[in-house]
C-alpha cells in the first residue's frame, strides 16, 4: 500500500511541473469591439486578466444593459 500511495505522488508530482512548464502568464491584450456583447466580453476578460489592456470601439455602440465595472489595476 505504501508504495502505491508514493507512486500516486510522484505521479502527480510530475503532472503539475509538466503542466506548470506550459502555463503561460497573462498578457495586456486590445481588444477591437463594435456591439454590446463584444464591449461586455471585452471588460470582463480585461478585468479578469489583471493586465493593462486597450479597448478599441470602432463604432456606435447602444446600450440596453448595463456593462460590467472597468477595473484598473
């Protein structure tokens, strides 16, 4: 049973560096919206990512719900 239990963990152990090997950091990103949906996505990956990041809007824009908060970080 011991040995078991020492494989399971050597086993996750390798998984989480192999994963952790891959994992990139997040990246300011522009973002180019032009409706509702797109603005609202945008804000909360923005706010999400905890990076500087640009929205572009590139048109007129009609709200009919209320956008998420910008956050600045």
């Amino acid at each position: 049973m011991l040995k078991t239990t020492y494989a399971r963990h050597v086993v996750s152990g390798v998984s989480l560096i192999a994963l952790s090997a891959f994992a990139q950091p997040a990246l300011a990103a522009t973002f180019n919206v032009t409706n509702e949906t797109e603005l609202a996505a945008a804000i909360s990956t923005a706010n999400a990512n905890g990076e500087s990041n640009t929205i572009n809007v590139s048109a007129n824009i009609t709200l009919i719900a209320p956008l998420p908060l910008a956050v600045k970080f």
